[in-house]
C-alpha cells in the first residue's frame, strides 16, 4: 500500500512536471550562432534573394553613401523604383542589417587577383 501511494506521487509530479519542462524546452532560444555562420547566412540571403537585381559585387541599384537607417529602410519596408518589401517576405531586421553590412562589404571590397 505505502509503495502503490509513493508510485502515485511520482507519477502525480511527472504528469505535473513533464509539460512545463517541454514548454521550457521548446520556448527556449537556440545557441547564438557564429560571426562567420552568420555571414554566410546574410551572403546565402544575399545570393538568393538580391544577387539577381543588384549584381554580384552590389554594383546595379545601390547607393552605398546612404545611411545604415535608409538602406534598412529599403531593404525591409520597399523603395523605388521597383524594390519589393523584404520585411512581408520574412527578412527579419537583424538580417536586414547584415544585407547592408554585406553589401557595403562587397563595394569596398579589393578585386579578387587573377
């Protein structure tokens, strides 16, 4: 009898404790990624979604002595002529910043030697 009532406690604090540890697992933020995961990531984005109207080196449509706050702008919220609203499409404003950062990046960068 005394063993049947611990067995019920025991289940009793599972059954209690069980749904808030997979709520906690599950809410829980993922580990920060690395400075280069996080280029390539931006680089990839780049690639796919703005490679095709602004060139691979960010050479067509962008002015790189905007500042930061505009080029978000654009990037999340649309411009002229043309620019699509990269904010309704899931672009999310740290990967917005990163876009800039790397587009900035591929302007100034040195020509690759031949």
């Amino acid at each position: 009898m005394q063993g049947t009532i611990i067995r019920l406690k025991k289940l009793a604090i599972a059954l209690v404790a069980l749904p808030l540890l997979a709520s906690v697992l599950s809410n829980s933020t993922s580990v920060p990624a690395t400075n280069a995961a996080v280029q390539d990531d931006v680089a990839a984005i780049y690639k796919a979604k703005c490679a095709m109207c602004h060139g691979a080196k960010a050479e067509k449509k962008f002015d790189p002595a905007k500042s930061d706050e505009e080029l978000l702008n654009t990037v999340l919220k649309g411009g002229k002529p043309g620019m699509p609203a990269f904010e309704t499409k899931g672009i999310t404003e740290e990967q917005a910043k990163g876009i800039v950062a790397h587009m900035k990046g591929l302007r100034t960068a040195p020509p690759a030697s031949e």
